[in-house]
C-alpha cells in the first residue's frame, strides 16, 4: 500500500503509549491498532484532526505517500 501510516514514529516522538493516546482521543485500542500497523481501509477526518490535537502535529507526521 503507497500510505504509510508512521503513527508508532510520532507515539514515540511523544514518549507515548497507545493506551495514553486511545485515552486521550477516546478511540479503542483495536481501532488505533489497526490504523497503528497499517491495515486500515480509511482514517476519519475527525479522528485524524484528534490524533493530531493530542500528539501535537500535522496529518503529513502521520500519512506518508510512498511511489514504488
């Protein structure tokens, strides 16, 4: 898949766990599981903006479109 989801980078950017994240969004650690390792089919955008809020960045720190 050309999305790269770098979510685990900015998780430890942050010095923080999934559990504090999926606390603070308010989104299960399953779902944020999926979206951590890649196997998501979508991303809300309203999920997105509070995974941003709480780790203080930009979607381009998260999303990564890789060619080849």
């Amino acid at each position: 898949m050309p999305i790269i989801i770098n979510l685990d980078v900015m998780l430890a950017r942050r010095k923080m766990s999934l559990t504090e994240l999926s606390d603070r969004v308010g989104i299960t650690m399953s779902n944020l599981s999926i979206l951590k390792t890649g196997k998501a089919k979508a991303v809300r955008l309203e999920t997105l903006e509070s995974i941003c809020r709480v780790l203080e960045c930009q979607p381009g720190d998260i999303l990564e479109f890789s060619i080849g």
